[in-house]
C-alpha cells in the first residue's frame, strides 16, 4: 500500500516537470525572420519596418 502511493506520486510529479518543460519549450523567444523590411515608398524614401526584440514593428524612412 505504501508502496503503491509512492509510486504515484512519483509519477505525478514525472508527469508535472514533463508538461512544464513541454510549456516552456513552446514560449521560447522566437527571433524574427527579418529585423528590417523595405515595405513601402513615400516621396523618394523607403519606408522601413524595423522589428524589435519583442516582436513589435517599428517604421522609419530612409532617405537618400
């Protein structure tokens, strides 16, 4: 009977460092594909959108 207890809970908690390391495998930072894309013109510029480290867009121009 103690036993049986003990090997539950080892299983329990088995169970419960496995789903919590499967959780944070999938949240993982995700770098993004391009940091900066030329997406656009506006009166002889490009307009840039800059990806930042958390994912956001940011847009800029660039004029020659």
């Amino acid at each position: 009977m103690k036993t049986e207890i003990i090997i539950k809970a080892i299983t329990c908690a088995i169970t419960i460092a496995t789903l919590l390391l499967l959780g944070f495998a999938t949240f993982k930072d995700v770098e993004p594909v391009e940091k900066f894309k030329v997406v656009d013109q506006y009166q002889g510029c490009e307009v840039i959108r800059y990806t930042d480290p958390t994912n956001r867009w940011n847009y800029l121009l660039k004029c020659k």
